[in-house]
C-alpha cells in the first residue's frame, strides 16, 4: 500500500544539508505545505538555486502587497505559487 506522505518531508529524518534543499525547506514551511516538499525541490532543482529564490521572493512581495486589497486579495498563496510556476510566469 502506498503511504500518502511519501514525498512528504520528514524532519525527523531528513536534514537539509545542500543549499537547494534548504531553499525547498524554507519555501514549503513558508506556505505550510511539508507535505510537497517533493514540488518544492523540483521548482529549486528545475530553476536553479538564484532563479527560484528569486521567483519565491517575488511571490512573497506580490501575496504580501495583494494581502490588504479586497478586490484581488490572493486566497491560498501556496495554490497560487503553484499556479505561477506551471504556467511560466517565472
């Protein structure tokens, strides 16, 4: 039977210990999302270390300035990373 959390990361026995899984680290506990933590490090692994940490702090700056606007307020800033990255607005 396949376990649900495979990809999931596990802190009890995975350390971070390359600057990119750091970066996927820091990314999925920003958006509460350890459990795609698989996503996160493919973003880093697929953009580079630069890109991505670019990209996620853009994103960041975006979800902050949007947070107190009521007409565009971004609901689940995780689903709109995601949303973001597939479609190549990176």
């Amino acid at each position: 039977m396949l376990n649900k959390q495979g990809y999931a990361l596990d802190q009890n026995n995975f350390k971070p210990n390359t600057p990119e899984t750091i970066l996927a680290k820091d990314m999925a506990i920003y958006f509460d999302d350890l459990s795609n933590f698989a996503f996160y490090l493919s973003v880093v692994n697929k953009l580079g270390y630069s890109k991505a940490y670019s990209f996620w702090k853009y994103t960041q700056n975006e979800i902050e300035e949007k947070k107190h606007d009521e007409r565009y307020s971004i609901r689940s800033p995780k689903k709109y990373f995601a949303w973001k990255y597939k479609r190549g607005h990176y």
